[in-house]
C-alpha cells in the first residue's frame, strides 16, 4: 500500500508492506461553511454589540485593541479580518482607524519583524489600524495581579489599555490545554513570559490533557487570567483539516470555547478499538510541522494510541529548523531522554525546555522515527533518529512475529483517541 501524506507544502510518499493490518485514523467529516465572510457577518450580527455601546449614561469605548494569531496556526486572518472592521466601525462610527490596535499574539516565538508584520496584516488591509508584533520578553506589559493558580497575568500593554478587546483565533484540540481558543490567544499569544511559563507549569496534573476542559488546571487558569483582563468578544474558528472553516462562533471567550469545544471533539476525537504496534503520524502539513518544536505536538497525540513498546514515525517538514532556541540547548546537554526527564522535574519550570521534557516523555516509553528536512545530526542531539519513511517501517513490520496493526493519522496535532465503548 502507497500513501500520500501531508509533509510541508507537498507531500511525501509512505509504501506500507500488504502482509499488515493498516487503518486510517482521521477525523470525521463535517461540510465546510458555504462562505467564512458570510458566516462571520451572521455570527456579528447575533451580537447585542450596539445595544451595550448605545446603551444610555455608558461611554462608548475610544480604542479598541484585536489579538490575532501569527503565521504558526492556519487562521486566514486576511480574509476574515475585512468583516471584522466592517462591523467594528459600523458599531462605532465615530472610531478612528488609528484608535484600533492589531496586536500580533506569537506567545514565546521569536516575534515577527515590520516586514513580516506588513506580509501578515497588508497595509490594505489594515486601513489605517496599527500594527504590531507582541513580544513576550520585551513588549510593554500591564500588570493584572494572579490568578487564584498563582499565575502572574501580565499582558501586552497596547491590548491590555484599549477600552474594547477582541480576540481571533481558532479553537483545536491541544496536548495538555484541553482545547485551544477562548482566551488563549490573549493570555498566551500576547502574555509575558512569566504568565506563559507559569500556566504552562501546571501541565503535570493529570487532568490536563487533550480533550478536557473540566478540571483541566491549564485551561481553567487561562479561563480565569481571561475574565481578570476583560476580553469583550471572541471571534473563534473551528477549522476542518484542510484548513476551510466548519464554524465561526462570536461571543464572550468561554460561552465560544465551549460551543466550539464540543464541535471540534465531534470533529477531531476519534474512537478505536484498541492499541497499535506501528504509528505512522504526519502532523498534517504547514504550518503544523513548520518546526520540531510545533511537531512535538503531533507525536504526543499520536503515541496515545500506541502500544507500551511500540513504533512512532513521526512526518514533520520543519523548513524552519528547531524552532526554539533554549529547547535545543537545554535538550543537547543530555545523553537520553530519561536524563532529561529526571533533570527537568528538579528544575523550575522553564519554556522551551518544557519541550525536551514533554518530548522525552514519548521518547522513553516508544521507539521514534522522524521524516523531515532536518539534518541528522541535529535530529541526533534531540534524541530523535531521522529516518526514510519506508525503510524504517519495512524494518519494524520485519521484527514482529505475527501480523502488526499499523495505524495512520493523516493530521496527528489535531486527532485525538478515546476508546470504543
């Protein structure tokens, strides 16, 4: 069996030996939205926007500041965007271009320059708007105080001082966040370093996984970091695997997280019957596996339908490298996986280093292979082998006896498992 599976902007092919039991593990299919615009200018029209800014003795708000994600999630921020000041300066007349603020939320990645800011946003397009990237570590902030999880909430000071905040973003399945959206693009893409490092902490508890909201400390704790800064109005996606949009949801932040929630695990959540000798994992293409460190990701998901012992092919482009500078120094200090994982918990938590960390918790219970354009060397000093595709996976069916059961995720950073009742 040949397969076509998603590797950068192209795709690589993966020759499967017939004498195994090989099943497809994708998502379900749900009709994407006829048109995103006309979609999103019914979900702002369902609004009582108008009424709050028009409502008697209220001021209505001078500036207006809009996180939007960065070029590592596959939002189409362009054409969305358009509708969204449509409807911005239609409830507001008398705002001013220059009172509106779009503030690029990277979170802790290297934060984008005037030019890549001007590729992201075109000057067309942001009619006059200003146009900035968040940088975690040098941004300005505004000091919220803590969450009731002790997380400091510190916030991009060009959001955090306009009078109206909205967020765009999408809503996925996430490793240990339960679900993307909400209020994470604010919290997270336009938070301090300190605010990110310290949510991020609270990974180790054993609700905080892929799927769950509900007790999940990551989450409830960007919940609450959110309603402390005041977001007004989420616009959240929810995005088919080819990346056209199936929802648009606007509202407060958790009223969207969790409608959208609930569609994305119809979407992505996939039942099986029982655990595979052999994964074959894509993180599905760019912008997924634009970096290792974003693939990490795709592995993660994908080991949690793995037997104890068994084989991971990981397909991750990563036509930008590493990805994350601290991770990779902190990673190459170590011979093995399981040095970095009794290293880490003796440490304070630290970003980027929480990447070896979670890396290393695959690595130390499977036998992993990576597919990519990374050279091996590097591959190496992260503790991962490089790979053919082929090759490696006729190599592992030839150590099993009987016959393996060989699963492929076509989309391994969004498809989650759950077992078949």
């Amino acid at each position: 069996m040949d397969l076509e599976l998603k590797y950068g902007k192209g795709t690589v092919k993966v020759h499967i030996p017939e004498s195994v039991t090989v099943q497809i593990l994708e998502p379900k299919y749900i009709a994407p939205l006829p048109s995103a615009t006309e979609a999103l200018k019914k979900a702002l029209a369902g609004l009582r926007a108008r009424e709050d800014f028009s409502t008697p003795g209220k001021v209505s708000p001078r500036s207006v500041a809009i996180a939007i994600p960065d070029e590592t999630r596959p939002l189409p921020t362009q054409k969305l965007l358009p509708v969204l000041l449509d409807w911005l300066f239609d409830q507001l007349p008398g705002l001013q271009p220059s009172a509106v603020t779009l503030v690029i939320g990277g979170g802790l990645h290297p934060p984008l320059s005037q030019s890549d800011c001007a590729r992201l946003v075109p000057a067309d397009l942001a009619r006059g708007c200003r146009v900035l990237a968040h940088d975690a570590e040098q941004s300005p902030m505004v000091d919220y105080g803590f969450t009731s999880r002790n997380t400091p909430v510190l916030v991009n000071a060009e959001y955090a001082r306009a009078e109206y905040k909205i967020v765009l973003g999408q809503i996925d399945p996430h490793q240990f966040v339960g679900f993307t959206g909400g209020s994470k693009g604010v919290i997270i893409g336009c938070g301090g370093a300190p605010t990110i490092e310290h949510n991020h902490s609270l990974m180790f508890d054993d609700n905080a996984r892929v799927g769950v909201l509900a007790g999940n400390p990551v989450r409830e704790d960007l919940n609450e970091a959110g309603e402390i800064v005041g977001i007004d109005l989420a616009i959240s996606c929810v995005m088919a695997p080819n990346k056209e949009i199936i929802q648009i949801l606007a509202g407060r932040p958790l009223e969207t997280l969790l409608q959208g929630a609930d569609i994305c695990a119809d979407l992505y959540g996939v039942a099986i019957e029982g655990e595979f000798d052999i994964m074959v994992a894509s993180c599905g293409g760019y912008p997924k596996d634009i970096c290792l460190y974003q693939a990490q990701k795709g592995l993660n998901l994908a080991s949690q339908a793995v037997k104890e012992g068994g084989n991971i092919l990981l397909l991750a482009a990563s036509t930008q490298g590493v990805g994350d500078d601290v991770y990779f120094d902190y990673v190459s200090q170590f011979t093995s996986p399981a040095d970095v994982l009794a290293d880490f918990r003796q440490q304070e938590f630290r970003m980027g280093a929480h990447k070896a960390y979670l890396f290393g918790r695959t690595l130390t219970r499977f036998d992993v292979a990576v597919c990519s354009e990374l050279d091996p060397g590097i591959l190496s000093k992260c503790h991962l082998r490089a790979a053919d595709p082929s090759r490696v996976i006729a190599e592992w069916v030839a150590t099993y006896d009987g016959v393996p059961r060989i699963g492929v995720v076509p989309n391994a950073n969004t498809t989650y498992f759950y077992r078949r009742r």
